[in-house]
C-alpha cells in the first residue's frame, strides 16, 4: 500500500508542478536508515520530498492532522506519518522516529518545529540533534522553495556523516552546535536557489 500510495503521490506531484531539483548527485545512494532535515512552508512538503526522493519514508505530523477528514488520514499515515501531540513533554514521537530508522526508513524532521509564513528559516530546535545523535543515522539538509506558476526548486544538501552529529543529551552547548550547524545549511541551500533565479 505504501509504495502504491507513493507512486501516485509522485506522479500527481510531478504533473502538477514544476518540479526542480538542484544537487540531485548529493542524494544518497541508500534506501534508508537516515534523516531528511527539510524546512517548512507547506503541508505538501511530505508528499513532496517523497516525489523527489526514493526509499520508505517516516515523519511526526501533529495529532490534529489524524482527524482532519478520513481521507487525509489515511494518505498521512500510507506515507508514514505518526502522530505528535504538541507540548505533551512526550520521548515516545523521539524513541518512535529511532525504531523507524533501526528499520531502514527515511526518516523526515521539519526542524524548526511549525511552517514558515514567509518562507523565512527559523531556529531548528533541538529534537534532530537528539534524534541524529541517540539513532548514529546521518542527516541530509533539503531546502524546498515555492515559486510561481506552480514551479517548486529543492536543494539537496550534502549528507552530514553520523561522527559529526555525536552528543549528549546534557551537553547543551554540543546540542546547540549541532543545531545552528544544521540551520546554516538550510540557510546557504536557500541562498543557492536565489542565487540561480
């Protein structure tokens, strides 16, 4: 069902937009057990990566989104998704997002926590510094921009080695570096695509 679900996503992605890929080399030649650190603007940037990006995929989508209509629940959950109640103070989305990658999933994070209105990239927080360092997984930095008459450009980042996401929990000073780490390359994967307009 998945992999059905996938496909029609993709074709449906691919034939209603312009899709434009940058750095597609930089894709790594894995079928899964890594972390895709995408900002965020749209609820259509899941299905999106997935139309760009092969493999099986897996992503936290807040728990309003499992009861907007039948149907929508049933596309988020085909194409991985589980639920997070915002602000419960819950490890279990964490723990949850680790079993997944143990699986061979792509696991999917929007780090800054919530969509962007103006496409801005705000402060990625620190779950992905959690995630990446308990789960050993690599992180590949992807940046999606929305343009006009239906054109979409997403950069690929190079893949951040799992030696270079090493820390602990309690340190927050390494958590933090981690994090502005990640946040600048999403910042100079979006300054690449203004700099090709």
């Amino acid at each position: 069902m998945y992999l059905f679900v996938r496909k029609l996503l993709s074709i449906f992605f691919h034939i209603k937009y312009k899709i434009n890929v940058i750095n597609k080399d930089n894709i790594p030649d894995l079928k899964g057990g890594y972390i895709i650190a995408a900002n965020h603007q749209s609820y259509t940037d899941p299905p999106l990566i997935a139309a760009v990006i092969r493999g099986k995929f897996s992503f936290m989508a807040k728990d309003e989104l499992f009861h907007k209509n039948p149907f929508f629940t049933f596309i988020i959950k085909a194409c991985g998704a589980f639920p997070v109640v915002r602000g419960a103070g819950d490890d279990v989305p964490l723990k949850m997002a680790e079993e997944k990658l143990a699986e061979g999933r792509i696991f999917v994070i929007f780090p800054e926590g919530t969509r962007s209105k103006d496409g801005t990239i705000g402060r990625v927080k620190s779950g992905i510094a959690v995630i990446a360092g308990q789960s050993g997984a690599p992180v590949l930095p992807v940046c999606i921009r929305y343009g006009e008459k239906n054109k979409i450009d997403v950069n690929i980042g190079k893949l951040i080695p799992p030696e270079e996401l090493k820390t602990d929990p309690e340190d927050r000073k390494s958590m933090r570096n981690i994090c502005k780490r990640i946040q600048e390359d999403l910042i100079s994967l979006q300054q690449e695509i203004n700099a090709n307009e």
